[in-house]
C-alpha cells in the first residue's frame, strides 16, 4: 500500500464527486499535506480554513475526522491524548488488537501515533459550504474504511 498515492488518487476522485454535488472545486483549493511516520502533529489549524486529517498504520487507515475552522484543538492536539472524546488514542488504548504491538505502550500513546503513523491534512477554504467539509470526510470513509470509525 502507497497510503500517499491513495490518498492523491482519492482526492482526484473526490474532485468528480464534488462536481456531481453542485459545488465544484476550483484547482488547488484542496491543500494536502503528507506527513510520514515519524511526525509531529500540527501547531495551528491556518485562519481561513476547515480540514480533514487522517490517520495511517502500516496498511491501515486508523482515523479519519474533520475540524471546521473554529476547532483547533480537534485538528492539533485532541487525538494524541485522552482527554477529549472519541479520540485515536482513546481508541488504540481500547484496542486489544494493540497489546501485541510492541513499540505501544498505553500509557504513552502520543508517542506512539507520532512515531508510527503516517498524517494527511486536507485543507479546505473556510469559505467554502461546510457540507462539503462533511461530504470530504464521508467520501474517505467510504473509500478507505478506518478502523477507528463507525
């Protein structure tokens, strides 16, 4: 699995979708950045702008969730810790699928998911209709599944 190659393949055909939908992307107003394993999470959702930000292990997509241009902490920091809900750690920490990993020690989950996971943050003009924030995130869901979702 490329998860970055998906993710472009995924964008392009995401693009059509919006097209169908009557809100059409104009070229370049979806910003993708791609941050490999090991990274750090992002300092600041850009004023101006909603995002979508996934999640990728291995071959496996973790989580996939959305941050509307008030929701910085949900972008930045929230799924690294417990303390918010619904979050990537809470979720790894819940997964007994995790205690064979090694390298994961619940304790430290942030560590981990920035050591191990591979990051896509999609950018989206906060101008834009926020159903197609919402239209984005659900497209990726159907298209790559995540584990932590639904």
């Amino acid at each position: 699995m490329n998860w970055q190659a998906d993710m472009e393949e995924a964008l392009r055909d995401f693009a059509q979708v919006a097209q169908l939908a009557r809100e059409p992307l104009d070229e370049g107003e979806l910003e993708a950045g791609y941050y490999p394993a090991p990274h750090m999470p992002p300092s600041s959702l850009l004023p101006g702008f909603m995002a979508v930000y996934c999640f990728c292990y291995s071959d496996v997509w973790l989580k996939i969730g959305k941050a509307g241009p008030k929701s910085g902490p949900r972008y930045t920091s929230h799924h690294y810790r417990t303390s918010a809900p619904s979050t990537l750690a809470k979720s790894l920490i819940a997964d007994p699928r995790m205690k064979l990993v090694v390298e994961f020690d619940p304790e430290e989950p942030r560590e981990w998911i920035c050591a191990h996971t591979n990051r896509v943050n999609i950018l989206l003009p906060a101008t834009r209709n926020r159903t197609l924030l919402s239209l984005l995130e659900s497209f990726l869901h159907a298209r790559f599944r995540p584990r932590y979702e639904g």
